[in-house]
C-alpha cells in the first residue's frame, strides 16, 4: 500500500469554476456555490482519492488560486514545488481558453525541467448553445502540450471528479516509474 | 581501528519516525547495509527521518546515499527523547542522471542519541534514500 501525497494546483483565468470545482468535489457533489465570490490569494483543500485496482491513494493538497493577474505576485511562491496542475478554461468564453497557454507558461518556468502531470478542463458543458471552444481544438491543444484533457459542467455535477482522477492516476504511474529507476541504481 | 556504523540496525539503531509511506520501501532501508534496498518519499517535500541509537555515541563522519535530493539537512539530538534537534550541517547536493548520489560529510567529532535527516527539496516529485552511515569510533569498555 502506497499512500502518494501531491500538490495540485487549480489555475486558469478568473470565473472559470475553479472554486466551485473544487468545493464541489470537497463535498462530493452537496455543495455549488451559485454566487460567484473572487478568491483572493489562497484556499486550501484536502482530499484523497483511491487508484482503482490498487490499495494506493494520492491525497491531494488543492491550492484553489486567485485567477486574477492582480494576486499573480502574491502566488508565485505557491508555484514552488507543484506536482500537478489542473487547468480550468470556460467553454463559453474564448479568452479564458487562450489564456491557458500564459498558465501553462507559467508552470513551464516554475517546474525546472521537471516533468509534471497536468490536465486541462474545458467547465460549463451545461451551456450547450453558448459554447464557443470547440471540445475538438481544445483536445488537440492539449494533447501537443501533453496535458490531458476533460469536459465537465461542475453546475450539473457532470464529471467534477475525473480531472482528479486523471491526475492521481498520472501521480501514481510517474511514482512507479520513479521506483523503477531506483531500483536500477545500485 | 575500524570505526562501527551506529546507523546500522544490526548496531542497534532504531527507527524513531518517518514521514511518508510505501509498504515495499520503508526507511529501515537505509539501516540495513544494503544499497540496494531504499526508502521512497511519496510526494510533497520536506520529507525526513530519524534514527535512535542505543546510547549516547561518538559520531566523526556522517554519510548518505541517496537519489534525487537536492537541499539536505542533518540534525542531531542528545536528549534521551527525540527532541532538541540542533543542526550538523545543511548542503545542497548535486545530481547526476542515473548515478547514486552518495556525500560524505566531514564533522568534527559530536556526540549524538538521534540523527535527524531532513530532505528539504528535490530535484523530482519523489527521492530515495539507500543508506545512511554514521560513522564513529567503537567504544572502548
């Protein structure tokens, strides 16, 4: 049994649904916050998640960051030794999708070489005839950044889990991996 | 005269706390002589551990294998519980893709009941830790 311990960041442009992702899967799906509030700085969550097949788990530390460039200066001691990201665009909103790259760029700098798992949610699939990121493009971005990738409408409770999911899943594999290389250094 | 390594378990060090957790790699693995076998940190830094030993013992060099750890810091206690840590040294190691990193540390002669290894940061999500030596002169009763 291993019990993995990572910390996630939750980025991506303000009103996304990056607080209400995470307050959704805090609580397992009782609470969404139907007003937005704009997170200032810093909120801090934990929750574990099992890895199917397995006795292991990944207890995630979810730093829910402000989206606004104004408390960018305040988080960037937060960036310090990530181990996954989870990037949250708006389906609906086209600038919060291009924004991703600035996100990702962020990280770029911050990881050092190190490779980190991360995973790009497109939220609010409920807005079915105000979509204007294609799930298409949004896939493919992902895919040629390495990132995977997820759609999810934390307002219908539709996929909150799986970003999680895929991280911890991507956590524990490079965690395997790594105890191989261990092992072949004696 | 050959030194006695206090960190080995067969010299009677024990574990007193570790901080992360993987079943097939528990921090034993750096007190049983064998660079093969390994402690794993599983996520997020610092990560430490601390060896008891028997009595209170003379200790003249201190030295770690290990893979991955970038700042290290060691600290020593000689309290009878593990409290009052004081620090020995703090060094940021190098690293080399593929290869053990294996430091020795040079101290002046210090008596010590607990050793305290804290590994602050890492060049990767996680670290290992293959051995741990603490070496000082056998006691002369």
């Amino acid at each position: 049994m291993v019990k993995l311990a990572a910390k996630c960041i939750l980025a991506g442009d303000p009103a996304v649904g990056k607080s209400a992702l995470a307050q959704m899967f805090r609580t397992d799906g009782a609470h969404f916050q139907k007003n937005y509030t704009l997170t200032m700085g810093i909120e801090l969550l934990v929750k574990a998640v099992s890895i199917p097949e397995t006795s292991d788990s990944v207890e995630f530390f979810i730093f829910d960051s402000a989206g606004k460039d104004l408390f960018s200066e305040v988080l960037e001691k937060l960036w310090e030794q990530l181990n996954v990201l989870c990037l949250v665009y708006d389906i609906t909103n086209e600038q919060s999708f291009n924004n991703c790259a600035k996100w990702l760029e962020k990280l770029k700098t911050r990881a050092a070489g190190m490779h980190v798992p991360g995973v790009l949610v497109g939220n609010k699939t409920d807005l079915v005839g105000r979509r204007v990121v294609e799930q298409k493009q949004a896939q493919e971005w992902a895919e040629q950044h390495g990132l995977e990738y997820c759609e999810m409408s934390v307002k219908e409770m539709k996929n909150f889990e799986t970003p999680f999911h895929i991280l911890a899943k991507s956590f524990h594999q490079l965690y395997k991996e790594k105890v191989e290389t261990f092992h072949s250094l004696a | 005269m050959r030194g006695t390594d206090w960190c080995l378990s067969s010299a009677g060090a024990a574990l007193v706390l570790a901080t992360s957790s993987d079943e097939q790699h528990p921090a034993e693995s750096v007190m049983d002589g064998n660079s093969e076998t390994f402690w794993t940190t599983t996520g997020m830094f610092p990560q430490e551990f601390i060896i008891g030993f028997p009595r209170c013992v003379k200790i003249s060099k201190v030295a770690i294998q290990s893979y991955l750890v970038r700042t290290l810091r060691i600290e020593r206690s000689v309290s009878e519980d593990p409290v009052g840590f004081e620090e020995c040294i703090e060094k940021d190691l190098e690293h080399t893709e593929g290869q053990l990193q294996k430091e020795e540390f040079p101290l002046p002669e210090f008596q010590a009941t607990y050793l305290r290894f804290i590994i602050k940061s890492a060049f990767d999500h996680f670290v290992s830790v293959h051995r741990v030596i603490a070496e000082g002169a056998a006691e002369n009763t």
